[in-house]
C-alpha cells in the first residue's frame, strides 16, 4: 500500500512539476462546460447501466452459477445446468465411469 502510495506521488510531482497554474487557470475560467459535462455524466451512467444488463449473461455463461430472475426463480439454462453439477450426480458419474 506505502508503495503504491509513493509511487502516486512522485508521478503526480512529474506531471505537475512545470505546470503553468495561471494559464490554466485562465483557459478554465473561459471554457464553456455546460454542454460537455451533462454529456459526460450521461455517457458514464449509461455505461455502467449497459455493462449492469450485461453482466448476468457473463456471469451464467462462464462461471457455470446459477442466476435467478426478479422473482428468485432460476431460469430454465441454469436450472439445467445446476442439476447436472449437483454432488450427486457427480457422484455417480464418477461411479459409473
């Protein structure tokens, strides 16, 4: 944790290190935000919502859990999959072969 503490730090000093404060103070005083901020937040949060629909179907299709709907129910492909990786099964697979 330390080394990455100092290690954040000394790029930060490199980065700011000849920085001109005034003109960049200057160059944010005279920049209109309005129509690139609202823009920002809005692709950002549509992003995390588009990755939140998203991670169910990563999650069933390689992790092999089960996922369940609004409900609590699981849905048919996991149901499937779950019954086929029960301990008892494995079992008898084990047995049998």
């Amino acid at each position: 944790m330390f080394v990455g503490l100092a290690a954040s730090a000394v790029f930060t000093f490199l980065a700011l290190r000849r920085l001109d404060f005034a003109a960049l103070r200057f160059a944010l005083s005279n920049t209109n935000l309005l129509p690139w901020v609202p823009f920002g937040i809005l692709s950002y949060t549509a992003g995390h919502i588009v990755r939140g629909q998203r991670w169910p179907t990563i999650e069933t299709r390689e992790s092999g859990l089960a996922s369940r709907d609004s409900r609590g129910e699981q849905d048919r492909e996991s149901r499937s999959r779950s019954r086929s990786r029960s301990p008892t099964r494995i079992r008898a697979r084990a047995e049998a072969g």
